[in-house]
C-alpha cells in the first residue's frame, strides 16, 4: 500500500464554508462528536438590564414616556443655547 491509501475505511470529508468564507474539512468522526455535545442552554438577556446600557429603563406597559418630553427638551435646549451665544462678543 502507498502512504496515501488507508488500510481502514476511508472516512468521508464534508467541506463547510463558514460567514467569513473559510473553508473547512470536517469529518463523519468530527461531526458526530460535535452533535454529542450537549447544549447548555443560556438564560434569557433582558435587553434593559445588560452593562453596557446605561440611560435605559424598563416601564410597564402603558408607562412609556411622552414624546413630549424630548420636544421640551429640545426647545429647552435651543433656548439655553441661543442664550448662551448671545455673550459671544463679536456677534450680529
């Protein structure tokens, strides 16, 4: 027998192209381990509690907040600013 021939059963290779486009060589003995594997299922992500929100809240239903809160905000806003700017020297 040559070196590239097996004395067992060959076993047969998938090829399975991943998102990014790489392509890789899984065999029956590689799949069969991956579906032995149990699964620990994760518990649920509540988006409003993860760490990297820092403003956000969560309401009960029919407690959201008015959207006219952001419009008084914002003319708020435009008025302290437009204040603010009239100290500028130099202006019109």
């Amino acid at each position: 027998m040559s070196s590239n021939e097996q004395s067992e059963k060959p076993s047969r290779v998938q090829h399975i192209t991943t998102k990014t486009g790489r392509i890789l060589r899984v065999t029956d003995e590689q799949l069969a381990a991956a579906a032995a594997q149990k699964v620990v299922p994760q518990p649920p992500i509540d988006p409003a509690r993860r760490a990297d929100v820092l403003f956000r809240v969560r309401r009960d239903e029919g407690h959201e907040l008015s959207s006219w809160w952001m419009v008084g905000a914002f003319v708020v806003t435009s008025g302290v600013v437009i204040a603010l700017l009239s100290w500028v020297p130099g202006g019109a």
